[in-house]
C-alpha cells in the first residue's frame, strides 16, 4: 500500500512564552516493511535553530528553540509512506521460552527487549492489570497467541470513550475507568504484558482514514493514533497490536516512533517561559495512492 500523509499541527499559547525549547517527533523511524519518501516539515514561525537526531528510542527528534516570544506555533509535516508488512509467522516462542531469551538478549539497541521488560514512566508494572491478565499468558502459550487473545478481551471489556482521559492519564486510571481512547489502550496492554515479563512497546503512528470497500473505518483515523507491540524473539522481532480496533498493525497503520510509553514519544514537548495553558490541535490525513500497474514489453 502507498499513502500520502499530511498533519497539520498547531500549538496556541494563553499569551506568549519566551526561550521555548521544543522537541518535535512527527518524522517516522524505518520499521520493517515501511519505506518514507519526499519528508517535509514546515515550521512557522521558523525557529533560530533546529538540529535532527535519533532519540534514546526508536524516534526521530527535530530540537528546535525560539530567541524572541512567541504565541503560537505551526507545525506541517508530509510524506509518503509505502507499507508491506512481513508475513506474521505461524508459530512464536512460548512465553516462557521468550523470557529466556529477553533476559539473554545482550543488545541494548531501540529494537532490544531490555528497555521494554520493566516498568517506565507512564506504565509502570501494576498488580491489579497483571492479575487481570493472567488467565491469557500462560507460560506454555505462544507469546503472539496469547498478546493477541489479551488484546481482543481488552477491546471487548473497555469502552472506547473520548474525552474521559487525557494525555497524563496513567493506565491504573483507565483500568479502574474500564474506558479510555487508544492511548489507554496501549499503556494498558503495555503494562499487562510487561507485569508477566513480555518485552512490550508503545507505539505512535497513522490509520489509514478511508478504508477499503466492504470494511469498517478503523478508530483512530484523522488523528495520531497509538498501538502496543510485543517481542516474539530474535527470530521474528517487534509485532504490532491494536487493541483499540482488536487487530494487528499491518498495511493500515503507519509507524511514526516507538518507546517505552506515550513520553517517549510525545509528537511535542519542551520547556518555554511564561504561557501559562497551552492548546494543542493535531489534524491528520492519510490518502491511499493509487499505484499504476506495471506495463511489461507485448511479446512478439
């Protein structure tokens, strides 16, 4: 599948901040089966510096910062996006086979299980959440099985209810609420598989906005969306899932950064003077590409 992506991000200040230092996360990482070509991104107003780098996670941070005050700020990311996930392959470890080799693996990349064992800021390990997940991961399953089965009893518990939760809402709050949107979704997820020792990721990206003929429009589409992915082992690596909508990642989701929770990979955030509240409004469009069919040579 090919898209065409544009967001349109805007921050309006209650009146304006001086020294803003800002952090940006809106360009997307390479993921297995995602190619991104012809990135833009159009900052107003321009900032007096910025400098592109990787972050400590799997994220792309453009750090920009402001001499004179400003009230707002425009932020107009595009691109297009080519998605063909890899086959999901028929068998994963067991849970328990895949806690032996989390705890051997000795890579400390953005890609290696260690950082997503153990609890971190916005998720941290929570017996209420690992009790309620226990009944799903048992250590003989095979770990996709058994993230997958977890995932669908979330989607069918959980109310999907905008407007109950916020973006500093922790996932203890939202499992008591049994209701949130797709970033609860994620932590809450995130933190039942961790709890039972499963490497589990956050994970920011897109939704396709139109789906194709005959299925549902997904939850989530015209705006950032947020997913959980589990390790399955060396062999096959970070696999998407989407509680919110009860399915995998695959050529509908577009991966922008993944990390430990949603601070890690906030698409802004930063320091500044004065302001006081702040309003924040992220639009989005995914338009799918038509791709021409190849033209092979007539034979003669």
């Amino acid at each position: 599948m090919r898209y065409r992506v544009r967001q349109d991000s805007r921050l309006i200040y209650r009146s304006p901040v001086a020294d803003a230092r800002l952090n940006l996360r809106l360009r997307p990482v390479a993921w297995p089966g995602q190619v991104v070509s012809d990135f833009s991104m159009n900052i107003d107003p321009v900032p007096a510096s910025r400098h592109d780098e990787g972050g400590p996670y799997l994220t792309n941070v453009a750090a920009i910062s402001f001499v004179q005050p400003i009230a707002g700020l425009s932020v107009v990311t595009e691109f297009t996006a080519d998605i063909a996930p890899p086959p999901i392959p028929s068998r994963t470890p067991t849970i328990a086979a895949l806690r032996g080799e989390a705890s051997a693996a000795r890579t400390m990349g953005p890609l290696a299980p260690a950082p997503y064992l153990f609890g971190s800021p916005m998720a941290a390990l929570d017996e209420e959440i690992g009790a309620w997940a226990a009944s799903d991961l048992d250590g003989s399953v095979p770990v996709l099985d058994a993230a997958r089965a977890l995932a669908g009893r979330l989607h069918s518990e959980f109310a999907y209810a905008p407007g109950t939760t916020t973006s500093r809402t922790l996932p203890a709050e939202s499992f008591a609420l049994r209701r949130g949107v797709c970033q609860d979704f994620a932590h809450v997820l995130i933190v039942a598989l961790r709890t039972h020792g499963i490497p589990a990721a956050y994970v920011s990206g897109y939704l396709r906005t139109f789906p194709p003929p005959g299925r549902p429009r997904l939850v989530g589409a015209d705006a950032m969306h947020a997913w959980a992915a589990v390790w399955c082992g060396p062999e096959v690596g970070w696999i998407g899932l989407d509680p919110t909508n009860d399915t995998l990642a695959r050529e509908d989701h577009i991966v922008i950064a993944m990390g430990r929770d949603y601070a890690d990979v906030a698409p802004v955030n930063g320091v500044f003077v004065g302001g006081g509240t702040q309003r924040t409004d992220f639009r989005v469009d995914v338009a799918e590409l038509v791709q021409e069919p190849t033209c092979l040579p007539r034979t003669l």
